[in-house]
C-alpha cells in the first residue's frame, strides 16, 4: 500500500482575471476550486494511474471535510485525524498576466492530534510505501518529519521525501528511497547556482553519499535527471507542450515515478514520471491518464 501524508491539506481557490489593478474592485473571467496539498496531489495521480494509496494527515472544518469528499470520490482511501476547531486552509491562486499564490495558514494542531496520526502512522507495514511531501505547519514541531520517519524506522517501508532545505536534509540518515528536489532546490541545499547536467548529477551526488538511496532531480522545461542507489544516471528530455499550470506539476512527478516504478525499470520509471509532471504542466489542473500516456514515448 503507498500512503501519503499531507500535513497542511487546502482548499485551491483558482481564478483568472485580466491584469490586477491594485486598490481597484478586478473581476474574475473563471473560476476553479481544487482540493490541494503536495501528499494529496500524489494520491489523486496515482489513481488515474490505477496505484491505490491512502491519504494521512489533518482536516478541519468545512473546507476540511470538503477535501475529505472529493478524494473519497476519486475512489482514495483516507485516515485523516479530525481536528476539533478552525478550518483547513484555502490557497487563493490568481492567474493574471503572471501567477500570484496567497496561501492560508491552517488550523492548530496540538500535541494530542499528532499522537493521533502516530496511532494510525502505526498501522504501516514491512513493503508499504510513505510519501511525506510539502511544507509543515507552524503549530508543528520542525522535526516531524523526523519524528515520523523514526517511529517508522524498525520496518522495512519505501519512504519517499518531497521537501525542500532543512526538512529534507534532516530526513537523509533514515536513508530514504526517494527524493525529489528540483534543480533550484538542490542548488539552494548547497548555496550553489546549477546550470549543467554535470553540476546536477554532482550535488545529487552529494545527496545520494549523506543517505539517500534515488535522488530525482526535476529541471522544468530541461528534463529530469535519475541518479539510482547503484550510481547509475538516467536522463528524459522534457516532453513538448505548452505550459498551462506550474501547480502540482513536481507531485505528479512523484506519482509517476511510483507508478513507473511497478515495472521494476528505472528508465521507464523516470519516463513516466517526466510525463505525469508534464501533463500536469500542460493542463488546467493535476494530469490526467490520457494526457500522460499520450505524452510517454
């Protein structure tokens, strides 16, 4: 079973308008809501990938049981811990004459609640794979993924970390299988500006030597670079399109390359993983099956 575990879910309140005039009343042209969080964006690839996963984390209020529903309907397990009081968060993306992202903070979450995702963090078992993916709210200790991946630690589970700076690097002496930075990222880990294939398979280099067994790099329009737990490199070219969306674009990702992974082959899986990203790019909202396998040569 793959879980994925989304600490901050949202509510994506997308609109598009014609350029914002500051201080002025600016009407929407149209409007798209989407449930959002980078576990959840996993989740909602991998199923129309056919992979079955499981989504852990906090909900709260209306908008939490909102997010809730719509994954339920997408066919998604969940095992979220309700929280007594606030909302989940709403992001208010504006997509204008460039993109403009207001992101809510979320509700608090106390002690109490995280001992109650740890009862269900239990339930995970030798063979299963985690995907901690995004960014922890302020009422959570910084270490939690820490703690989690040391709660996990005595079986034997694929964990996959999609962070960025310190959250990463702090996960890297679990030895995870997977990490997904893209190329500004792992510059920004070592204060470093990446500008050649060369450069990023050194710094991944340098990732793979602190613990990590796979490190995926995501390079935008330039590809995607696999270095694998044998050293071995692989390298997909970006796939053609026009760029629509740069939201979920690194999740899909992640669920591509789970679901790449199935075949056992790591150039099939970096493909897949280059396709599912690009779809999302090129569509309105997270990818689609059809629009990925059409891209996947």
């Amino acid at each position: 079973m793959v879980y994925t575990v989304t600490l901050n879910p949202a509510v994506d309140y997308v609109i598009h308008t014609d350029d914002i005039i500051d201080g002025s009343t600016n009407r929407t042209k149209s409007e798209e809501v989407y449930i959002g969080g980078k576990g959840i964006n996993v989740s909602l690839v991998l199923a129309e990938l056919g992979i079955t996963s499981k989504t852990l984390g906090f909900v709260a209020g209306f908008t939490g049981e909102y997010i809730e529903n719509e994954i339920r309907e997408k066919g998604i397990e969940t095992d979220f811990v309700h929280l007594k009081s606030g909302f989940s968060r709403i992001n208010v993306k504006i997509k204008s004459t460039g993109e403009t992202e207001i992101n809510g903070n979320g509700p608090v979450i106390t002690e109490n609640d995280v001992k109650s995702m740890f009862e269900k963090l239990s339930k995970l078992k030798d063979g299963d794979t985690i995907v901690l993916a995004g960014s922890v709210p302020n009422s959570l200790p910084n270490d939690i993924y820490e703690r989690i991946l040391d709660t996990l630690s005595d079986r034997k589970i694929r964990i996959i970390v999609d962070a960025t700076k310190d959250l990463l690097l702090k996960s890297l002496k679990y030895k995870p299988f997977l990490i997904k930075p893209n190329k500004h990222e792992l510059g920004e880990i070592f204060g470093v500006k990446l500008t050649s294939l060369d450069e990023i398979k050194t710094y991944a280099t340098k990732l793979k030597d602190m613990g990590v067994q796979n490190v995926l790099v995501s390079m935008a329009g330039d590809g995607a670079l696999l270095l694998d737990e044998t050293g071995d490199t692989y390298f997909c070219e970006a796939y053609e399109g026009t760029v629509k969306n740069s939201v979920g674009a690194g999740d899909s990702m992640v669920a591509g390359f789970i679901a790449g992974l199935a075949s056992g082959d790591y150039n099939y899986a970096i493909k897949m993983a280059t396709a599912a990203g690009g779809a999302t790019a090129f569509s309105d909202g997270l990818a689609k099956k059809d629009e990925i396998y059409r891209l996947l040569r």
